[in-house]
C-alpha cells in the first residue's frame, strides 16, 4: 500500500528571518499575522484617504496644520501596529530610523510583500502536486 504525506506534498514554510532595526527577527505569516498586516495597511491608506479635499480655499496657516496632523496621525498609526507586528519595536524602529515616519511605512510595506510571497509560494505549492 502507498502511503501519501500530505504534510510532505503541501509544506509551505511561512516564516522569514528579516533584518530590520539592526536585530533579525524570524516572523511566522500565518494567517492572523498577514490579517494583522492588512489591517495595517488600511489604517494607513484611511488617513491618507480621509484628507479634506483642498479647493485652494485653505490659507497657508490651515494647510501647514492640516500636513502636521496627518504626519502625527501616520507616525501613531504606524508605531501602533508595528508595536502588534514586531513584538513592541515601534517606538525602537522609530527611534532608530531617525524619527522618520516614512521609514515604518516602508516596513510595512516590506513585510507585505514579504507575506505576499509566502501566499504565493502556498499557490505555487498546491498548484505543482
């Protein structure tokens, strides 16, 4: 009798070790992570989103304020959820970049595609058995 190891036939590994801040971190993108990942895009996109459309009404005063708050607004909402993402890092990868917010950005963005290429190799898997 044959025996068929569908452990074997429909392995996917999930987690990558990235270097991120300086130290490697091995994350596991199962499918809690990647939902939290998802999640973290769409706060990000809302803000940008949410921007009051600028019918060349806003004085110079308003539009430097309107710029203050949403780059507060994205700095938070991108220490939030890389605190959730990288095991509380948020404010240290915030800190060690530079205070550059466009730098967590870009870390979410990067683990993203990093977790779109593990869903990818799950189609690749199941695809070539």
């Amino acid at each position: 009798m044959t025996v068929y190891s569908f452990d074997k036939e429909f392995a996917v590994e999930t987690k990558k070790s990235v270097n991120i801040g300086g130290q490697v971190q091995t994350i596991n993108f199962t499918d809690n992570y990647i939902k939290k990942l998802n999640k973290a895009e769409i706060s990000v996109s809302g803000i940008l989103n949410d921007l009051p459309d600028d019918d060349g009404n806003m004085s110079a005063k308003e539009q430097a304020k309107l710029a203050d708050n949403v780059m507060d607004k994205l700095t938070k909402t991108a220490i939030d959820w890389l605190n959730k993402l990288l095991d509380g890092r948020g404010q240290e990868l915030y800190n060690f970049y530079g205070h550059n917010t466009y730098a967590l950005l870009n870390i979410i963005t990067f683990l993203t595609g990093l977790s779109n290429d593990v869903i990818k190799d799950r189609k690749v898997a199941n695809k070539s058995k």
